[in-house]
C-alpha cells in the first residue's frame, strides 16, 4: 500500500514543522471514506490530508508542489 498526501491542508506557518515537528494530541487514521470520516471526526478539529492507493509509492504534495 501506499498514499498520496496533500499537507496544505494541515494548517500551519512553517512547512518544515508540519513535516517534522511532534504536535502532542495529534495522529493520522485511516478511514473507509470521507463520509465516514466526517461523521466520526465532526465534534473535533481534524484535515483529510489524502487516501491510501495500491500504487507502493508515498506522494506527498504542498498544495500543487511535489515534495516526496
């Protein structure tokens, strides 16, 4: 498995913090769909941030610019 990722949706002021910086409280989850992320996250501040793919490869993206 792999994942296509999008950080611009994390909101932050620094990019190399929202690659690399421990934010306590914070954690990445896996869903079967938005929908149902939506409706399990809704009472708490949360990002979709991308999907899980078939494809072995990690694409992490900021916004249109492609960093991995």
């Amino acid at each position: 498995m792999g994942a296509s990722l999008d950080i611009s949706k994390i909101k932050s002021e620094r990019l190399d913090y929202t690659l690399f910086n421990e934010t306590a409280g914070c954690f990445v989850v896996e869903a079967e769909n938005e929908a149902t992320a939506k409706q399990l996250f809704k009472n708490v501040p949360f990002a979709i941030i991308g999907k899980t793919q078939k494809q072995t490869i990690l694409n992490v993206q900021n916004g249109k610019k492609n960093l991995v």
